[in-house]
C-alpha cells in the first residue's frame, strides 16, 4: 500500500497494533525565537494570500519555508531536509512524504538517512486523512531505523494549524493542542525542540 492508501490514523494503529495516547507534549520547551526573515516572510504570504490558491502553493509559501529555516539555521550539519522524495520501505509502506527531516550519513544526498521527523500537508484541511498518511510514514521511518524504540515525529499542517504527534515503542503520541503559524515563536521553538532532543 501506498502511504496515502492509509486514509486515517484508525487504519494505521490497526494494521500496525499501535495505542494511541494524548499529551500536551511540547508545553516546556525551551524558547528558541524565529529569525526575522522568516516572520517577515509568513507576514508576507498572509498579507499576499497567495498561498490560499493552491495545495503547492500552501507547501512553497508556508510549510517549507518554516521547515527550511529552523533546519539551515541550527541543524544543518546534523540532518538534511528532503522534499517530495520517494521513501519505499517495503512493499506495503512506500511513497511520496512531502518532507522529512533525516540524519545526515555517509551517502549525503544520494540517498535519505534515518528520517526523524516526518511532515505532511492536511490537504484540504483534511487532517483526518493527513494523520492516516503521516502515522504510515512515522511507522516507515521506525522500520528503516530498524528499531520501534527509535523516536519518530510527524507533523501534520494545512499551512496556518499544525499538528503534531511522535511514535516510539509502538505508542502513538499525539500532542493536544495545535499551534498557529501565526504563532511563529512557538512553531519555530517546538520544530527546534523536536530536532534538537534527537
């Protein structure tokens, strides 16, 4: 199956025996404050609203610059950021993820590393079938590290609500509340937090 063929987290947690649990998981993170440019940036886009015409528009204009910053501006030497690139583990988890985040290794961009964060767009705003695809990946990215106790986060987005949610030890994590883009600090401190304890 393909990752998008996983249409909510329902059918994940059942083909893959998960539990599900929910946490406020990112309320004592350390502050890391946003750069300039990219506040200026999302500023920008809200004040064009150009990002509301399309789904690649909401990817280009939103998502990837948000990702894009946090990741050239602390974590460059560490991970590389990899958009719309095939990631086939096997024949029932394979695809297209929007983004991941993955370790740096000896093949640098040759071929994605051991992924630490997946990233999903909630394409028309359906966050219902954003997690089914997103927790598909999370599951992928666990079995390419060979290892359940390794700790993957997903991220589920339609540009201004994102969603977050990790899985380790075959327990699905799902953070409670949601942050808004417009709440850049804190978006930009809870990405920070998450590739920072990795």
């Amino acid at each position: 199956m393909a990752y998008t063929d996983y249409k909510n987290l329902g059918m994940v947690v059942k083909e893959y025996h998960l539990k599900v649990t929910n946490e406020y998981f990112l309320i004592d993170i350390p502050f890391v404050p946003a750069t300039e440019w990219l506040k200026e940036e999302i500023k920008f886009a809200f004040e064009q609203g150009l990002y509301r015409v399309s789904e690649i528009a909401i990817g280009e204009q939103l998502i990837y610059p948000v990702l894009k910053e946090v990741w050239k501006s602390h974590f460059l030497k560490d991970y590389l950021l990899w958009s719309h690139t095939t990631f086939v583990v096997n024949a029932t988890l394979s695809g297209t993820p929007d983004y991941i985040l993955a370790k740096r290794t000896d093949y640098d961009n040759a071929a994605v590393g051991i992924p630490v964060l997946v990233m999903i767009e909630a394409k028309k705003d359906n966050f219902e079938e954003g997690w089914g695809q997103c927790a598909a990946e999370m599951v992928a990215s666990q079995k390419a590290n060979e290892s359940t106790n390794t700790k993957v986060h997903g991220i589920v987005s339609n540009g201004e609500k994102w969603e977050f949610a990790y899985l380790q030890d075959s327990v699905f994590t799902k953070n409670i509340a949601f942050i808004d883009i417009l709440d850049t600090d804190r978006l930009y401190s809870a990405i920070h937090a998450i590739l920072a304890q990795q």
